[in-house]
C-alpha cells in the first residue's frame, strides 16, 4: 500500500531549485528511487545497484561543491548524505545475503518522505550558494503549473 508521500513522488517544477546541474541531478534522484519503487522482487537489488551508484555521484557532486566554494553547512550536509549511504549500504548487505526485499521497499519509501524536505533546506541553501558564488546574484526559479493558496504557501 503506498502513503499519499509516495503516490505524490514525481519529478516537477516543484523540485526545482533553480541550479542547473543540482536541479538535473535531482531530476535523477528522483528516477531512480522511482525506479526501486517499481522493481520486482527479484529486481529490486540491481535497482538498488542503481541508486546507490546515483547517490555516490550525487553526493560527492554536491560535497565539491560545497568544499571548492566554502559553503558553511557544509558538514552538516555531507553527515546527512552519510547517514542515507549508510542505510543503502546495509540494505545492500542485507539483500546480499538473501534477506526479504521488504527493508529495501521501507527505504524506498523513507526516501521518498526524506528527500523533498532535504532538497527544500539543505539543496536549496547550497543551490542559492552556488549561483552567487557563479554569478553574484541569486537563483530565478519559473515553476509552470504551480499555483499558490491565498495564504502564500503552495
């Protein structure tokens, strides 16, 4: 049975963060973890293979990031991408040896409540970090399709 978090784990304008190659990375975060969403059984540790290649590049993208250009999270941020490897890598072992799919479905799905939050806090500080530090202005985000409620929220 899916939670409304992970019926509503799509990629849109609503990720975007207006960083060209963190926005397209995330673009491929979220394939990917859709992609183990949708594995068989018997398919799910070679789309596990998958993400955790995805993350490793993606994390390391964005920890240069952060290192080259003095970001002041930067700690707090790497430790968090840490903790999630950590979890892929246990899962990882697990299925290798011949545990139930099941833990990886649940970290599936925490991935998908966990990431959104991430990308709106610690993404979007480092995307706006980045294109001052590029351009010495801030990030212009267009998101077609997104209305907002009369309170200012979406």
């Amino acid at each position: 049975m899916s939670t409304a978090t992970e019926q509503e784990f799509v990629w849109s304008d609503a990720l975007l963060l207006g960083y060209g190659p963190m926005d397209d990375t995330h673009r491929e975060f979220v394939e990917t973890v859709l992609a183990m969403q949708s594995a068989s059984d018997d398919g799910f540790a070679a789309a596990l293979d998958a993400f955790i290649e995805h993350a490793e590049r993606h994390f390391s993208e964005e920890a240069d990031w952060m290192r080259s250009t003095g970001f002041p999270a930067t700690d707090c941020h790497i430790d968090e991408h840490n903790a999630v490897l950590k979890s892929l890598y246990e899962v990882k072992e697990h299925l290798a040896k011949g545990g139930n799919p099941e833990a990886g479905r649940r970290l599936t799905a925490e991935l998908m409540r966990w990431f959104p939050g991430h990308a709106d806090y610690m993404d979007a500080s480092l995307a706006q970090w980045m294109v001052k530090k590029r351009t010495g202005g801030t990030p212009v985000v267009l998101r077609r399709g997104i209305v907002k409620n009369e309170d200012g929220g979406n």
